[in-house]
C-alpha cells in the first residue's frame, strides 16, 4: 500500500463517511504535529456553490491546487476520518487561502 504524505492545506481525495463512500476532495486543517494520527481532520469540498462566505470559501481551479471546477470549502462540514480514508493527494491551498480558512474555522468555532 502506498504511503500518502498528508499536511496541513493539502487537498486530498478521499472518502468520508457520509457521502456514502464517494470520494470528494477535502482540505487538510490537521496540525502537522499528529499526522501520524489514525485520523485526519478535514474540510471537505463541493462544486454546489452557495451564497455563504463567511463558512464556505471559494476555491478556483490552478495548478496549484488540482482542481476542475470552482468548488467552496466547506468549514462547516469540518470532520475526522480515518486516515487510510485518504487515497491521494490532489494539489494544495496556497499560504494566504490557507490562512484565510484557519480564520474561518476559528470564527465557526468561536
């Protein structure tokens, strides 16, 4: 089996439970500290774009990141999953949007 480096602001496709096991990209807001950990903490992604930007922050597709459509974060979906969970790494948030979504869940926690 492969062995996938996850770190903070990575987006990864992986399976969360919920979705019934379709894989969705979902950021990774883990502290680096515990990525070892059997689970991973993460925001996962959706191309249904609603009119919430204080929860769910846009994403535009770069080379960057990896994606194919304009997708939110969605941080008020943020959820642990097993880490075997995660099957690749798709791109990753660029220092100032990962910034931005660790102020969003701040303020959703808040």
């Amino acid at each position: 089996m492969e062995i996938i480096e996850i770190k903070k602001g990575y987006i990864v496709a992986c399976v969360i439970s919920r979705d019934y096991g379709k894989p969705r990209p979902a950021v990774v807001v883990q502290s680096n500290l515990y990525k070892n950990h059997p689970s991973i903490t993460v925001c996962p992604l959706t191309t249904d774009l609603i009119d919430a930007p204080t929860f769910r922050l846009l994403l535009t597709p770069t080379k960057l990141n990896g994606l194919n459509l304009e997708s939110h974060i969605m941080v008020d979906k943020i959820s642990a999953i097993r880490s075997d969970k995660i099957q690749k790494k798709i791109g990753e948030l660029s220092p100032k949007q990962l910034e931005e979504l660790i102020e969003a869940i701040k303020s959703w926690m808040n």
